[in-house]
C-alpha cells in the first residue's frame, strides 16, 4: 500500500511520542559522562599507566644486569633493549644500562650516563662514572666540563682528584696533574695507586728535585708486594739517570718476571757497558730461539735501537718470515736501514704487496731518504695516508714512522686526520703542537688551537691561544675581540686575557686602547716572557713611545720568540 501524507504524520506523531521529553538530556549526561571518563582516564590513567612500564623496566634491567654478571650477555642485551624501550628516562635504567654498555666497550654508555647526569638525577658516584667514562673514551671535553661543574663545589673527594689528574695527563699538562696527584697523595698518604701517579709524573720531570723524590716513590712500591709493583719497576727502568745500588735491585725484580729480558739488557748495558758483545749475542740467542711473533718483534727492535740492524736480516730470513706479514715488514724494513735496498725493490713496486700497503708506501719513503730521494718522502707518505684510509691505528702507525724518519710535517698531516675523531682530538692536537712549535709555523699553530677551542670551548688557555695566534698573523675581527673581553670579565685574576687583547687592539690600529690594556697588567716586566716584552714594546712605539719602545726591545731574548713575534719589534732592535 502507498504512503498517505496522513499516515506519514500520524508516523511521526507516534515516534515524538516514544522519546518523551527528556530523551535528548540522557543522551548529553551521556556524552558528559564519556568526557568525563577520558578525562580521568588521561590524567589518572597514563600515569599509572607509566608507572607500571617503569616498575616493569627497572625489574628487566635488575636481570639485565644480574645475567651479564654471569656472563649472559646476548640475554641481558635483549632486556636491556625492553627497559630501555619502557621507561627510556628512568635514572635506574639509564645508570644500570651504562655501565653494561660501558662494560661491553659501547660508546651508548657514555651517551646515556651524559642523559642521566643531564636528567638533574644523577648521584655523586654516578657523575664520577661519567667523568670516567668519557676520560676512558678520551672524551676530554665531556670530562672537562663536569670536573669545572664539581670543582666549584667539591674537589676534595680522592675519587674525584684521581680522575682529575687522569684529565690532566690527558689534556697533556704535566704540571697540573703533579699539582693534582700531590693533593690526592696527601688525602690517600698509604694508597700505592696514588704513589705510582706521582712518582711516574715525577719521572718525567727535568726537574731534579722532582726526580729524586720520583725515584724515592717508586723505588718503595718496586720492592714491596702491591699490585703497582710492575709499573712502578718499568718506570724506573726508563729513568736513565738511576743510581748504581737502585739499578741493580732493579735487576733482581726484573729477574723474577718473565718477558723483561729486553728491559733487562738495557739495564746490563749501563751496569756493565764492556759486556755488551755478550748481551747482544744473548738477544741473538733469543731470536734464533723462539717462533713466537711478538717475542721475535721484540727483540728485533731491540738490536735495531741499539746499532746492531746488520745483523736482523740473517735471523729474520726470507724463509722464516714468510707468510708473516709483521716479520716480513720487520725485515725488509732492516734490508733498507743496512743500505740493501736493491732487495727491498720487488716488494716495494709490487701491485699487490704481501705486506699493508699502508706499510709498503712507508718503506718506500724510507727507500727514497736513503737513495737521497728525499723529494720523494712526503709524497710516500702522502700515499700511505690515502692507502690507511679513515682506519685510525694505520694513521696513527705512520705518524709515529714520520717522526722516526725526522718527518714531522709528515707526521702533522697523519695528526690533524686524527683530529677529527673526538676521542683523538685533543691527544692528536697536542702532538702538532709539538711537532710544530720548533718549525716556527704559526698558521697551523693558529688552525689547530682553533680545532681545540671550539671542542673545548670553556677552555681559557685554548681560546686565549687561538686568538693570539689568529692576530700575530694580522686576523684580529671585531668578533674575536668582543668575545675576548667577554671572556675576560668571567676571568678576572687571568693576566693572559689583558696581555692577548692588547695585541688585538695593536693589530686593529687601536693603538691607544692597546696601552691601556697592557699597563693594566701588575707584573714585573724584567722577568716577564719574552714574547709579551715583545708585544708591550710594539705597543709602546705604536704610541711614539719611542725611546722607551727601544729600550723595552732591547729585555727580549730574540731567540725565544717566533717569526711573527720578531716582525713586532724588528723597528726598535739596534740596526
């Protein structure tokens, strides 16, 4: 049957009639009640929520840890990664899964204890894990800003003075560290690690007082029953200027080890120059002795060190190295030092050497010096650089062949590779530094202070050294000199930061301002460096100062200053 209009509204009628007037107010509580819900739910629900994965994630990490212990380590792993996935922030899983990941030689655990001690969260012990951590990862500039963030408050915990010398040896400041390990040995007077830290600083001192308490401290622990007994025998062992008495306990202690039959000669050798033929037909012995790879590298280094190369190529023999890489380049690398290099060709022109080609372009820079090829070396090394590629222990092996080549420019160019690798920056940086210092290159002096200051930016002495180096060449920027006296108001005891921005303003033509800054100095100028004598009689003639200028010129000892330095005062030095 068709719809009738009337029966459509009696229809309607009818369902109006079934909601009743107070249906569409349920239906509101309704949606009321369900807003109500999510939002408790959100508020009370998440949280809770959150605390269960964190509860959850502190048990797994808990296992982690007690299965790594037992040496599950693939186990402990896969919980590791279910508590970290949880509760990624909780201080528990964040200390717990450091120090797993630090054990297992992972740089994550550094990064996640930098996490913690950044979370506010981090216990006393848990920052000296981090300093740690990042010195184990030769992460100076992590541990350096932590150690400034303690120091303002506590720098008399032991454990803590340990591992600021550990930043002091590793930033490359001896006297820091022998002024740090003397506080730590005060605090920890009957500890033998704290011993063997002083006496080895002090070993390596020119200081002669510091040498003889040096080998008052190590010669206490090389006769006594501590674990530091080893080291601190070794250690004497390298200071050539030990008595005759302490010499020969040395001998005794040496005797009871095995593998110290090197250290040994070298100690005979000073006790007895005469017996020298018979020590060096016992290292002959040896060779002809053993088979064991490292023992015949030993000792062949040892005859090479001391004059007797000759003789390594007739115990080193064609037959015996074969097959043996370490052996074969020990050989050939002999061959050239005894002027046979004729025999060392084939190998050397060889497309694909038997030996690393790394290796292969640093024997051929050795082949060229002794065929006065010398235009040859660097670009041997050049080669061996490319051929080493981004591995880090072949660039580091042919840093340390330049330097023994007299290189150091060769040397220079394998460092500053390494300089881009954060934990080799600092340790790559220093050694330029010294390599460069005597060539009297200031532009990579200035290059690399700058690497090392913007990787240690809250370093002083690094910044101070940059721009110094930066306006000795003419570069002083408005920048560079805004920021210096920035620095300088956070530093007010630090005479360096006047001295620095006084040549800044010297370079930029503020001639006026370059006086007053360097008068602003207290200090006694007769005993003062001579570079800043230098700069203060610079500033003195930029001002027509010109006798005193003169007469300033005449305190610097011109011998100690560098190219650049020698330009400033040129004018004012007797003609």
């Amino acid at each position: 049957m068709e719809p009738t209009p009337s029966s459509d509204t009696a229809l309607f009628k009818a369902r109006v009639r079934q909601r009743g007037p107070g249906t569409s107010h349920r239906f509101a509580y309704l949606v009321v009640g369900l807003v109500i819900l999510g939002v408790v739910g959100w508020f009370v629900g998440r949280p809770a929520y959150k605390r269960i994965k964190e509860k959850r994630a502190v048990m797994l990490i808990e296992d982690a840890q007690a299965l790594a212990d037992k040496g599950k380590y693939a186990e402990a792993a896969k919980m590791l990664r279910t508590a970290s996935g949880l509760a990624p922030t909780h201080p528990k899983v964040l200390r717990i899964s450091s120090r797993l990941n630090a054990k297992s030689g992972s740089a994550n655990g550094l990064i996640t204890m930098q996490a913690l001690v950044r979370s506010g969260a981090a216990t006393w012990q848990d920052r000296l894990d981090y300093i740690q951590m990042a010195l184990d990862f030769n992460r100076v500039d992590l541990s350096g800003a932590e150690i400034a963030n303690i120091f303002k408050t506590n720098r008399t915990d032991p454990a803590f003075l340990r591992l600021m010398v550990r930043h002091f040896q590793a930033l490359g400041d001896p006297d820091k560290a022998i002024m740090v390990a003397g506080e730590w040995l005060q605090k920890e007077p009957t500890k033998p690690e704290a011993e063997l830290t002083l006496g080895m600083l002090l070993a390596g001192s020119q200081d002669p007082g510091y040498r003889d308490r040096a080998q008052r401290l190590l010669m206490a622990l090389a006769v006594g029953k501590s674990p530091q007994r080893n080291e601190a025998v070794d250690a004497l062992a390298r200071m050539p200027d030990l008595p005759r008495g302490e010499t020969q306990l040395l001998l005794k202690a040496l005797a009871e080890r095995t593998n110290s039959q090197t250290e040994m000669a070298n100690l005979r050798l000073r006790l007895e120059p005469g017996d020298r033929p018979k020590i060096i037909e016992e290292i002959v012995g040896l060779i002809q002795g053993t088979t064991n790879t490292q023992e015949l590298l030993r000792y062949a280094t040892w005859l090479r060190d001391n004059g007797e190369v000759m003789r390594i190529p007739d115990l080193l023999t064609e037959e015996r190295v074969l097959g043996n890489p370490p052996l074969l380049t020990a050989r050939l690398e002999a061959l050239i030092l005894a002027d046979r290099v004729n025999e060392v060709l084939p190998y050397l022109q060889m497309q694909d050497p038997p030996v690393e080609p790394y290796l292969q372009h640093c024997l051929n820079a050795l082949a060229a010096e002794k065929q006065n090829k010398n235009f040859l070396v660097r670009t041997h090394f050049d080669s061996a650089l490319a051929a080493a590629g981004n591995d880090y222990r072949k660039v580091l092996a042919i840093a340390a062949y330049a330097e023994k080549m007299g290189q150091p420019m060769a040397a220079v160019a394998a460092y500053q590779r390494l300089m881009q690798y954060p934990p080799l920056t600092v340790p790559a940086g220093r050694q330029i530094m010294r390599l460069v210092g005597p060539q009297d290159d200031i532009f990579t002096i200035r290059d690399t202070l700058k690497k090392l200051s913007a990787f240690m930016p809250q370093d002083d002495s690094l910044y101070l050294g940059a721009a110094y180096a930066s306006f000795l060449i003419g570069e002083s920027t408005p920048e560079v000199r805004a920021t210096l006296a920035r620095r300088a108001k956070k530093a007010p005891d630090e005479q360096l930061y006047p001295l620095v921005m006084a040549l800044g303003q010297l370079k930029a033509g503020n001639n006026a301002e370059a006086l007053t800054l360097i008068e602003s100095v207290k200090t006694d100028w007769e005993t003062q460096e001579p570079r800043w004598i230098a700069v203060y009689a610079a500033i003195l003639g930029a001002n027509q100062q010109r006798e005193a200028a003169r007469l300033m010129a005449q305190k610097v000892d011109t011998s100690k200053l560098k190219g650049a330095e020698l330009e400033l005062i040129k004018p004012w030095l007797p003609k």
